[in-house]
C-alpha cells in the first residue's frame, strides 16, 4: 500500500497541457480531498475543498501542484493519501475533482486558502468566513480590522448545481 502511495505522489507533475484533460494523478489527489474532507453528499462542498486546493496550487505559499498540496503534512485529513475511498461518493468526488481541474470553483470561496469544520469554533480574530458548505467553513485570513465575517456562515448548497 504504502509503495503505491509513493508512486501516486511521484506522478504529481506540473499544470497540465489541457484543463480539460488533467493528469489521472491530479485527478485522484484532487478527488481524495474532496472526499476526505467533505460532507459526501455535498457537491458545494467538495467544490469549495477543490477552489481552496486550486488557490494554494496557485499561491508561492504552498506546493505548486495539486498532490503537493493535499499531500502536505498537517493539512488535510489524516491518511487523505493513504486510506482507501469505499463508499458511493467517491465517483462524485471524482467528477467534482475533474470540474475544479477543467476550471470550475466555488463562487463564495474567491480567494479563501483554508476552512475547518464548521462545528469548530476558533478564537482568532483574523478569520474572515466567507461560506459554509458540505459540513466546512471557509475563511480568509485578514489583518483584524478587516474582518467583517468573524463567525462561521449560515450553511448553504445547491450554489454550484449540477
């Protein structure tokens, strides 16, 4: 298991030729933090996990490839790599990977790089959320008195169709 793991991180190249045909390896690296770190039912959701993945690919903060970044330690949920997708969603997940790869994002997103649980609670006065969706808060970090969001959103879905 683990020698597959590696192979799969080794296959992590740079930005695709086309966005409409993405690397398998971007596409399975893609789809796995979706997965993982989504509500399963929820399209929103696993979108707005891709756009934040998509914002650190293009940041000079975080690795510049989508196996790069979901595979960095402490990120994402434990074992994103590692543990297996066994249930009906991961098919969704699949498709909702190749949607943000070909160019699709979240709208509420924009230019957020992090989100945690929406039940999560956080004390910093530097987190601007900009929505909650598929059981996650999304948020910018802000200078302090640019935060005009300084609580998780009221939930939505539905934003992103299909």
């Amino acid at each position: 298991m683990a020698m597959a793991c590696l192979a799969l991180l080794a296959g992590c190249g740079g930005p695709s030729s086309s966005s409409f045909n993405p690397p398998s390896e971007d596409i399975e690296c893609m789809a796995r933090a979706m997965y993982f770190e989504s509500v399963r039912s929820s399209r929103d959701g696993m979108i707005a996990v891709g756009s934040v993945v998509m914002n650190r690919v293009d940041s000079d903060a975080y690795p510049n490839t989508v196996c790069g970044v979901v595979s960095q330690r402490n990120q994402f949920a434990p074992g994103v790599m590692t543990k297996r997708m066994e249930s009906r969603a991961a098919p969704l997940a699949r498709a909702a990977a190749q949607s943000v790869l070909a160019g699709e994002r979240h709208p509420d997103v924009a230019g957020a790089m992090f989100f945690h649980a929406a039940t999560y609670r956080a004390s910093f006065n530097n987190m601007h959320y900009v929505v909650t969706t598929g059981g996650n808060a999304f948020y910018e970090r802000r200078r302090p008195e640019n935060v005009t969001a300084p609580r998780p959103l009221p939930a939505t879905e539905g934003i992103t169709g299909r």
